[in-house]
C-alpha cells in the first residue's frame, strides 16, 4: 500500500500530471497554473532558481492527428515520457499537460516520479465539463480550420477510450478536480501539496511549509541487499516471470494464437493481463525485462550494503508484474 507522509524539505522533485477529455479546457488551466505559480516563484526566495516547465503536443510540435492511428500516438506518448524525464529536476517544476487519458501511462509517469522520490498530483478537470460541451468546442474548432481541433472520429475515440483519474489509487492521488465553473484551479491548495508554503509553524501540509512525500512502497522499491544480491535476485526472478509467461503462451496456442489472457505469478497477488491480439516473442520479453531490471538497480543501489536486508520473491514479482500491467494497458 502507497503510504503518503508530510515532510518539510527544502528541495524536492515537482510533478503535476493533468488529465482530461480533449477540448475539455484541459491547456487552458494549465497554462493558468503556469501563470499563477511563476508568480510565486518570483515571490518566494525558497525557489529562487527553480523554473517552470509546461509541456504539451504544441510545445513538442505533436500534431493533433498524431491520434488518428495507433502507431503515431504511441510516438506521442513516448514524446511527453522523454520531455517529462528531461525535466525532472530538484529545483524546477514540470506540468505535463498531455491527454494523458490512459490510466497505464499515468502509472509510468507516476513511477518515474516516485523513483525520483518525487512528490506529484493529478490535476482532473474533466468532470463539471461534459461531453456535449467538448464536442461543441471541437465542432466549432473544425468549422474554423482551428490547427486545435480533432478529426470527428478520432474525437469520438478519445472520448470513448478515455480512463478516468481515480484518487483512492497510488498512481491517481493526490487528486484536484477542476469542474468546468471553475474560474480558476485551486492555485493554493496544489501549491502547498506540492512545495509547502512559508509557514512552517502549523502541522497542517495545506498551511505549513510541508509537501508530500511519497514514501517508498513495495510496488516501486525493493529491500536493500549487497550488491551482488540484489542483480541475482533481480535476475533470477524477473527471468522466472518471463518463464511462466512463455509457457503459459505455449499451453494455449491452441486457443487460436490470438494472445490476451491472465497469466498467475506465483508469489506475485496481481496477475499479469496480457495483451490482446498478438502473441509475445521472445525479445520483447527480454527488451522489457532488461528496462525494468535497469529501473529498478537505479532505485536499489542507494541501499545497498546492509547486512539485515533480505530480497522477497514476491516483492519483486509483483513489482514486475505491476510494471508489466502498466506497459500493456494502453493496449
């Protein structure tokens, strides 16, 4: 369970994640945020050298119709992931303001956050701004050649496809919701979850200068170990889950080869969802094996050494089956 803890500190990885129906306003308030917080920055001499980063499909030059097929909008995705991880830093703020309607791309994100130690909220401002009143926007945006607007399908697709925020889960919290009467975001409420205020007096993280922490779970962290441990228990286990994925692979061919299924992993509570319409090959497996072990040593490493620290099978397994989840899911 992801364990949330107020913690005041002067230098901290900043993230915010908005999400949102297209041509729901989603830019508009993020470009709100954007002007509300360099003003602060300007204001507190906490952050004086820290910057403010706004990245979205126009400041990556991504076109609209890149969502039109599969292939385009994954090289999309992959545009922000990079710009994001560019960022990152302990003295700037990153608000990354694509669709970012898939709940398995969020859960990337909010990894490479958390392995950064990085505190990050979801800003949702979908809700309050209904459908009609999205497709209203894009009909009109059409009707005046507007570079903003959606193919109609395309639009409808999003819509469809879209996955909403859910606060009571890790990847989603915390959450601010913008309904579309809003005239502004909650400047200030974002502003202390993320940096804390000047205030340090109170134990109140709303009042106080305190920010969140995202403490170090069992699905992104691992126990400490020597070394050599831990690349052998790395190894051996996300090796064993590729094993049982290959294997349960070669037990259902006869299902028709068209792949999707669950796959159980002993020692790991989630199961693996497979995804559909294709069958996994061997360096895929192996490809996606290699990222995550890469990960997951550049979180271990820093606890390396302590001679009390045992590795769990099934912390590791579930943190690769959980990883595995959340690559295959936009699928």
């Amino acid at each position: 369970m992801s364990a949330l803890c107020f913690r005041h500190t002067d230098s901290w990885l900043k993230l915010i994640v908005i999400s949102g129906f297209p041509c729901s306003g989603k830019t508009h308030r993020a470009k709100q945020i954007q002007e509300d917080f360099e003003s602060r920055l300007k204001d507190d001499r906490r952050f004086a050298k820290s910057k403010l980063h706004l990245i979205n499909d126009e400041s990556l030059g991504v076109s609209h119709d890149a969502y039109q097929t599969a292939r385009t909008e994954k090289d999309a995705r992959a545009a922000e992931m990079s710009a994001v991880k560019r960022h990152l830093s302990r003295d700037d703020i990153v608000i990354a303001d694509g669709l970012n309607y898939i709940k398995g791309f969020r859960y990337q994100l909010y990894c490479e956050a958390k392995a950064l130690q990085t505190p990050s909220c979801v800003v949702k401002i979908h809700i309050g701004t209904p459908i009609d009143t999205c497709r209203t926007t894009n009909q009109s945006r059409i009707d005046s050649s507007s570079p903003h607007a959606y193919d109609t399908d395309t639009f409808e697709n999003l819509i469809f496809r879209y996955e909403e925020p859910n606060g009571m889960t890790r990847w989603d919290s915390p959450l601010f919701t913008v309904v579309n009467d809003d005239l502004t975001p909650p400047f200030s409420a974002i502003w202390d979850t993320l940096l804390g205020s000047s205030d340090s007096t109170s134990f109140d993280p709303s009042k106080a200068g305190r920010k969140v922490l995202v403490r170090p779970n069992a699905a992104t962290v691992l126990a400490p170990a020597s070394e050599n441990d831990f690349l052998y228990a790395l190894d051996r286990e996300t090796s064993a889950v590729i094993s049982t994925i290959q294997t349960w692979q070669k037990e259902h061919s006869f299902d028709g080869g068209g792949g999707g299924g669950e796959v159980a992993i002993e020692g790991a509570e989630e199961k693996i969802q497979l995804p559909a319409g294709r069958t996994l090959g061997v360096a895929e497996l192996q490809r996606v094996r290699r990222q995550f072990v890469q990960m997951m040593r550049a979180q271990g490493m820093g606890g390396a050494g302590t001679a009390r620290a045992r590795m769990d099978k099934g912390r590791i397994r579930g943190a690769f089956v959980g990883h595995l989840n959340g690559l295959w899911e936009e699928e």
